[in-house]
C-alpha cells in the first residue's frame, strides 16, 4: 500500500461503440490484407454491438477486433477459390452464434416473451402484458434515448410473483439476473455496498456489489427487492440510473445501465377502490380493469421517483389461482424425483386438498410451498434417506376421506434390479 499511494490511478475507460466503429475501419485493411478477405460496414458494426451483447466478460474494442480477425481466418480455411471473399454481418452473427453454441434471433425472442412468462407465472396476464408492451416500445426505438430498457415498479402483496417474474424475464430473454435484498441497504452507509468503498476505506480497491456486476454485464435484468426497506440515498442513486442510465463507482468509472432491465419490486398495498353507492358512473368495473387506490404509493414514493419509472405494475392475488399454482409445484416435485430415478403418481383428490388447505393470508404463494412441504416432501424425504426408495423407486400419494389425511404407497427398487436396469 505504501508503494501504491506514491503513484496516481489513471482510469483508461472502454471506448464508446462509435470510437470502436473508427478503430476497426483504421485496421480492417490489416486484416484484410492477411486474410485476403474484405470487409463490409455492417460487419464491422455487428462485431461491435454482438460483443457488446454476448461477450461480457472483456471490453471493447479488444473484443471486438477479435471476431473479425477469428471471422477472416475462418473465410480463409474455408476458401475454394482465388475470389475474394466478403465477409458481411450474417457471417459475424453466425461465428457469434457457434461460440456461444446458440441462435441469435432477438426478434423471435421478444416476440415469444410474452406467451413463455404467461405458461410460468399464473393470474398476472395484466402484469405481463404491460411489462411485455413496454419493452416492446423500448426493443423498437420508441423511447427516451440514454435510459436504461425499461424501469418497472412491481407492486402488490407477498408471494404474488414479483421476484418469480423477475427472475423468468431474465431466463427467457437470455440475460443475467442481479439481485439485491433492500433489507441489506438500510444505512445510509450502505450505498457504498453497490458503487464500492471511498478511498482510504476498508474494501476500496474491491468494487462495487452493483457497479462490477454490470460492467461485466452489462445486459441485465437488474432486480432491487423490496426497495421500501432502502435508506433513501439508495434512492437518490437509483434516480440518477432511471434517469440517466449511468453512474459513477468510487474509482471514477463510469458504468453505463444502457442496455439493463430495471426491476423494483415493493409490498406496499395500492388498495381497491370499494363501489360507490347510489348513481356513480362505474365505467372503469366494465371495461375490465379494477380501482386502485394509489395513495399508499404516493406517500412511499415521490413524485421524481415514480415520475422516472416506465411503469407501475399492479400485480393481483393468487387466490383464484391456486390450483393451476399447486400444479406447476406438483410438476416440479415430480421432475426432482425423477432425478434420483423415482416415478412419482399425485391423484386428483390431492391437489383438491391442497388447493382447499392453501391459506392465503400474507404468505401467497409461500404458504403453499410450505404446505406441500409438510404435508408431502417430508415423508418422501425419509423414504429417499432410509427405507425403500434408496436406490429409486415408485411413489403413489392419494387422499382418504376416511382418515382426513394423505395416504403414500412407496415401492423401491433393489440394488441388483437397479444395476440391471441401468445396464439395460
């Protein structure tokens, strides 16, 4: 330490995707020359916006350089003839596309979004559709240039499916998912958790929670959970992300949220509106969107604040829902034992038990994880552990209305059946 404080940090940044356009046009006619091959504009510009998109653990323009020099020396391997190969943006997309062993077609993506998040999150098709519209609106140029993709307030009670939804927007668009607990980020010292240590402090040289993880990715579904638990200078740094789409970490760096999914997610209540009695006009009730009281969110949230969000998304409750709910966990249960070789039976009248056992309260979809955690996990967790389903097996689960409880019927499989059948 002593040796590093004779010298001044200089922070040479990344250079901005224009700067990278002029370096590359400056050396393509090097790599053209060595690969006997030339290169189209629109090469060069796919080079620097797929880097940017899917390369993220290194920096423009080395990165960049890289896909056109590999691009080159693949059209040269290749080469049948003494004519001059063109290499164009589909031969860059398609080089992209066999390193990370994937397609690349974000149209297709965005375009199937909306009906992929409506098959894993139930009773929010409002929810998703609104979200879905918005970065449609963002994907297709229509918004504020230098923000990031989108900045959505999720709002509603526990266990609705907020964090769940966040988390299946990140898997289907293909992008990483940061998530920060607020609970953490009640000081107002704890706003240099995210953007790194001051200089002089413990931690300095270590970067930001926040600042570092986007800089390595910087396609993110960036999601701050339960925000109404934040300090308020959490906030203040939050304002200038929505609003700008860049900050500033304690080296001088400057970390852009060009290309990120903002995602607050909060349990405070925007009540109903109760009807009114007598002769008030209704007409909101008949065009299929409910009232909502947004008093609560006012108070919590200023008028800047909520003045920089894309969209406020009201989520509603899983109580009509809540067999579609036992379900998908029913599914993901048997997907787990078949895992570990085990065939896993569930009768009708057990999901009718637990639909009718569910107790809503303030837990949502929580309390019935905990429920079929009790009331079926437990059991076939002992079986797993000591008796018959050690080495695999079959699982039978019925209701007796009888005896008001879950019968289970286990049969195994021994060691010599199951090397048999492995064999085979």
């Amino acid at each position: 330490m002593a040796l590093v404080r004779r010298f001044q940090k200089v922070v040479v940044e990344e250079p901005s995707e224009e700067v990278t356009l002029k370096i590359l046009n400056g050396l393509k006619g090097y790599y053209e020359k060595h690969h006997k091959v030339t290169y189209t504009e629109s090469a060069l510009k796919a080079a620097i916006t797929l880097s940017e998109r899917y390369i993220n653990e290194r920096h423009l323009p080395d990165k960049a350089i890289d896909l056109i020099d590999e691009a080159g020396a693949r059209a040269k391997t290749r080469k049948l003839s003494n004519k001059k190969i063109i290499i164009s943006e589909k031969e860059i997309e398609s080089l992209v596309a066999s390193i990370l062993n994937s397609t690349l077609d974000g149209m297709k993506q965005i375009k199937e979004l909306e009906g992929k998040l409506k098959n894993s999150i139930f009773g929010q098709d409002e929810a998703i559709e609104n979200l879905c519209t918005s970065i449609k609106l963002s994907k297709a140029g229509l918004k504020k240039a230098l923000r990031p993709t989108g900045c959505y307030l999720f709002v509603e009670p526990t266990g609705v499916g907020k964090t769940e939804l966040a988390k299946q927007l990140a898997l289907f668009c293909d992008m990483k998912l940061l998530k920060y607990d607020m609970s953490e980020f009640s000081e107002a010292s704890s706003v240099s958790k995210l953007l790194g240590s001051s200089p002089g402090y413990v931690g300095f040289d270590q970067g930001g929670m926040l600042t570092d993880e986007v800089d390595k990715h910087p396609y993110s579904v960036v999601l701050f959970d339960e925000i109404e638990k934040a300090n308020h200078e959490i906030y203040n740094l939050l304002l200038q992300i929505m609003d700008e789409g860049v900050i500033t970490d304690s080296v001088g760096k400057k970390v852009k949220f060009l290309h990120c999914i903002i995602i607050l997610t909060s349990n405070v209540s925007a009540e109903k509106i109760k009807p009114s009695i007598g002769f008030a006009d209704n007409n909101l009730e008949l065009q299929g969107h409910a009232q909502f009281n947004m008093e609560n969110i006012n108070s919590e949230f200023s008028s800047e604040f909520r003045s920089r969000l894309d969209k406020i998304i009201l989520f509603n409750p899983i109580d009509t829902i809540v067999d579609k709910i036992v379900d998908k966990s029913l599914r993901e249960l048997t997907s787990l034992l078949a895992d570990r070789k085990i065939s896993f039976l569930v009768s009708d009248s057990v999901k009718q038990f637990l639909a009718a056992n569910y107790s809503v309260n303030n837990s949502g979809a929580r309390s019935l994880d905990r429920l079929i955690d009790i009331k079926i996990k437990q059991h076939i967790a002992d079986e797993i552990l000591f008796g018959k389903l050690k080495n695999g097996g079959f699982v039978k689960i019925d209701y007796s209305q009888k005896h008001s409880k879950i019968i289970f019927k286990f049969i195994g499989v021994n060691k010599k059946l199951k090397l048999e059948l492995e064999t085979n």
